[in-house]
C-alpha cells in the first residue's frame, strides 16, 4: 500500500485526509514514480476548492513531483526504472508516495538537480519559461510589473528577468517581501499594503506604463493591473489567488489604450513532450549557469499538506514549499 493525499469533497485546507492506495503497475504508455519530493502550488487549492472541476470524487491532487521510475508500462521507450525524473503536468495525483502518468510528462533530471530542487521548481520555473520567453519575449531594457513578486513564480521571475536585463517590478505585500524580491533581482519593488500601485508604476516608469504586466492574483488586481499596461500593451493573467476574474467588458480594453489580454496555462505551452522537455532544458541550464537559484522557503511532511495549503492561502510562504513523503 501507499500513502496519498485526496479529498472527497470541495472546502477548504480540513477536505484533505492521507488514505492507503494500492501500488498498481502502470498501463501502457505509463510509469510509476517514487516520489521523493512534491511541489504545492496554488492551482492545489483551486481543484481542492472546487474553481477547476477534477475528473471525479474522491480525486487525488498535485503535479508536481520529483521521483524515482519504479516501474515502467507497455510501449515506453524514453525512461526506464531507475531514471531520475520530474513532472509538472498530467493527471492530478501528485501528493502522494507514488504517481503514475503518461510518460509524456516527464522530463530527466540532470545530476545537479535533486529531487528537492526539482520538486520545488519544475511547475513554477517551466511557468516563468514560457511568461517570460513565449507568452511575451521580454527584452533587455524593458519595464515590466509582476505580482507575488517574492513566491514561488515571482521568486525565479525576479532572477529570470534580471538575467535577460530586464527591469522588474515586483508587487509585494509586505516590507520583508520586498526585500526578498530586491535580493532576488527585482528592479524596483511596490507594497501594495503601504503603497498605490497604480500611481507608483506611473511614477517608475515616468508616465509610460508597462508593456507587459503578468497577474497571478486575479480578481482584486484585475482593474489595477489593466491601469499599469502601456498603450496597445498585454495584460496577462496567469492565475487567480484571489478568485476568478469574471463578467469582463472587453470594451474596457479599448477605453485604456487598446490593451491585449491572455489567460495562459502551462499545458497549453508544453503540450508536447518535445516541447516541455526544450523548456525544461532551458530552465535547468538557467539553474546550471547560476543565474537562476532554487530557493526552498518551507517543506512540509506529506501527512500535514493541509497546513501546508493553509500557509500558502494565507500569503505566509516564500519562495517554493515542497511536501516531503
């Protein structure tokens, strides 16, 4: 038997109960992986809380995982047991001792990655890849806003963008937030508890705004977001920390400049296997060269993955928590 995380029912953190799985073999085009660190991120809380709609009840949860292949299903032929791998996309089921996926989702690890450091950056730095390098091609020189500057996608962002020269403010909701975003990279930095947004993007920029601005938060930050992109540039909402942005006036986006907007999700950027493994590849080199840095703010057993989920709602993490079976 195995251990794994699953809810029955929508609600909250209390949802979540550790239940005995059985150890199935893979089925054709699948392996089983040992997990030996998984990574907790927001969309978690999404499928727990009943926004995004899982295949069936009782579901499991998570993506994000790191492992060892124990076994290996009919017809694979890229991985074999015993391969270092990491996943972050695929079937929910990731919170638990052992995942079984499509062997299309995984990627190898090279030797200077563990297990921890790729639990806790596969999902968020394969996120900041394709924000950063194919939703909109940062370039050097270039002024952009990021929200949740100091978790876990804003925490590579900030080194991201600084490595392609990039000038990145980073919205923040405390003093200490900020400074963790300044140390990672980040040009200048906004405290939305002490500071307007708006009127300090203005203010940075001298009046011209931003050509991108990239909104994890949703909801609450949906109108402010829209006032900090530059005439004829792209809002892009990739998350909804605090609710879904709903009811949307698209002529509102003529009336601020005739701005463009885009509801990205990483499946829809690694939906190949030749694709996900090319982003990856560049992540780990960014990882490998130095100029990105893992940073683990918190690890949680598995068995306390609710508190866990708790402290990431509540906006008391930095960085990337992993769960640890």
């Amino acid at each position: 038997m195995s251990q794994r995380i699953q809810f029955s029912q929508h609600g909250g953190p209390e949802v979540l109960e550790q239940v005995d799985a059985p150890v199935a073999a893979p089925a054709g085009g699948e392996v089983r992986v040992r997990n030996h660190a998984i990574g907790l991120n927001f969309i978690d809380t999404y499928f727990r809380g009943g926004l995004y709609v899982p295949p069936s009840l009782p579901s499991g949860l998570g993506t994000e995982g790191a492992g060892e292949i124990e076994a290996v299903g009919e017809g694979v032929t890229d991985f074999q047991v015993g391969d270092r791998v990491g996943y972050a996309t695929g079937p929910l089921g990731a919170y638990g001792e052992h995942h079984s996926l499509p062997a299309r989702h995984l990627v190898k690890l090279p030797d200077s990655i563990s297990y921890e450091q790729a639990a806790a950056v596969m999902l968020k730095g394969l996120t900041t890849q394709y924000l950063l390098r194919q939703v909109y091609q940062l370039k050097a020189g270039e002024t952009v806003l990021f929200h949740a500057a100091a978790g876990g996608v804003g925490s590579i962002a900030c080194q991201w963008a600084k490595a392609i020269g990039a000038q990145l403010i980073g919205v923040v909701g405390s003093a200490e937030k900020a400074e963790r975003a300044k140390s990672l990279g980040a040009w200048a930095t906004i405290d939305r508890s002490q500071e307007d947004i708006v009127q300090r993007v203005l203010e940075l920029t001298d009046g011209k705004k931003c050509p991108v601005v990239y909104d994890s938060v949703g909801k609450s930050s949906w109108e402010t977001s829209l006032d900090c992109v530059a005439p004829r540039g792209l809002l892009v909402s990739f998350g909804n920390a605090s609710g879904a942005v709903t009811g949307v006036n698209l002529g509102v986006l003529a009336q601020k400049g005739s701005l463009y907007v885009t509801r990205p999700v990483l499946a829809g950027y690694a939906d190949t296997a030749e694709r996900l493994r090319a982003m990856a590849t560049e992540l780990f080199d960014m990882i490998a060269s130095g100029k990105i840095k893992v940073e683990i703010g918190q690890r949680y057993a598995l068995s306390d993955a609710a508190e866990a989920q708790r402290q990431l709602s509540a906006g008391k993490t930095t960085g990337s928590t992993i769960l640890l079976p």
